[in-house]
C-alpha cells in the first residue's frame, strides 16, 4: 500500500460563497460572491484513495468579489462594508478559522463521499461532503459544493432595515483545487 499526501492551497484553487437576500426589500439588496482567499487542505491517501482530509481557511481572508442584484450596481465602498459586515457576525477576532476534517470516506459514482466535522465560529456539526474527482492526463480536477446554515454555528446573519433585508441563513459554498501529476 502507498500512502502520499497532497497539500493544497489558495494557489491551488478557490473557495468561494455564495449568499442570497431576503425579507420584503429583498429586491434592494446584493446576492453576494466572497472569495475565501487564504485557506490549506491535506488529503492523505492510500494507493490514491483518501482516508483522512484536513483543511483550514482564514476568516479574515474573506474578500466580496461582487454583489448581484439590487438597486444599483455594488460600489467598491459597499463590498468593503459587506465584508465588515460579514467579518463581525462571523466574530472573525474571536474566531479566526473554519476547519473542516473527515476519515471516512466512500466512493461515488464521479468520487467520493466524505463524512467530517465543520468547525465555524467555535462550533463544530458533522457535515459531508460529495467530492467530485476528473481525472485528466496531466493531473486532478477535484470540486465540492455545499450548503452552510450560518445559524447552526451560532452566527446570526446580517440584516438592516429592522431584518426587511437579510442574508439568507442558508449560503452556498464552492470548493475547485487542482492537482497535477
């Protein structure tokens, strides 16, 4: 049996969030794309199947790379205050890292199915994830996409207006790292 390690980083891909909007002034406001710029993952597999996965991303390192929707086209004053905003309900200072760390794993149909714990503001909930895996000759396209409820963590989210705009509990995450040969 061989074992390796593959090591990832932000050089290695993206990590990005999705968020949406609602209440009644819902059409006012931005659907929200952040990117997680710092963050680092290490897979351990035996003969290239994974048995153990541990990844870590920077809070702060949170940046808004646009906002759709709204009134008006997102300023880069508004994306720097969304991100603010996003920064202390997060509680970013107290809480400056989101961990992610599965060992157990199946496979699927396009990869495989990881069974782990999500650690968010302090606190951890199991979580799985269905990892798709594109072989090519020159390397791995591996790609993951999930749903975060922000109030499971203890992360009340954003909202003005006496709560008639909010971010959405529920955000979207978009995982895509590659790994040549």
């Amino acid at each position: 049996m061989a074992e390796s390690v593959w090591e990832f980083t932000e050089s290695d891909g993206s990590i990005v969030v999705h968020t949406d909007v609602g209440g009644r002034a819902a059409r006012t406001g931005h659907r929200l794309m952040i990117a997680m710029r710092t963050w680092s993952a290490s897979v351990t597999l035996t003969d290239l199947v994974p048995t153990n996965l541990k990844a870590t991303i920077s809070v702060d390192s949170l940046h808004v790379e646009s906002g759709e929707g709204g009134l008006t086209p997102m300023t880069g004053a508004e994306k720097s205050l969304a991100r603010v905003n996003a920064l202390k309900s997060m509680d970013a200072e107290k809480y400056p890292e989101i961990a992610y760390e599965a060992s157990t794993f199946s496979a699927t149909d396009d990869g495989y199915h990881a069974d782990g714990v999500l650690t968010i503001h302090g606190r951890s909930r199991p979580h799985a994830l269905d990892l798709q895996v594109v072989e090519a000759p020159d390397g791995w396209q591996i790609s993951a996409e999930s749903t975060v409820t922000q109030s499971d963590f203890g992360i009340k989210p954003y909202s003005l207006m006496m709560g008639t705009l909010k971010v959405v509990d529920d955000v979207r995450i978009v995982v895509e790292a590659a790994r040549t040969r």
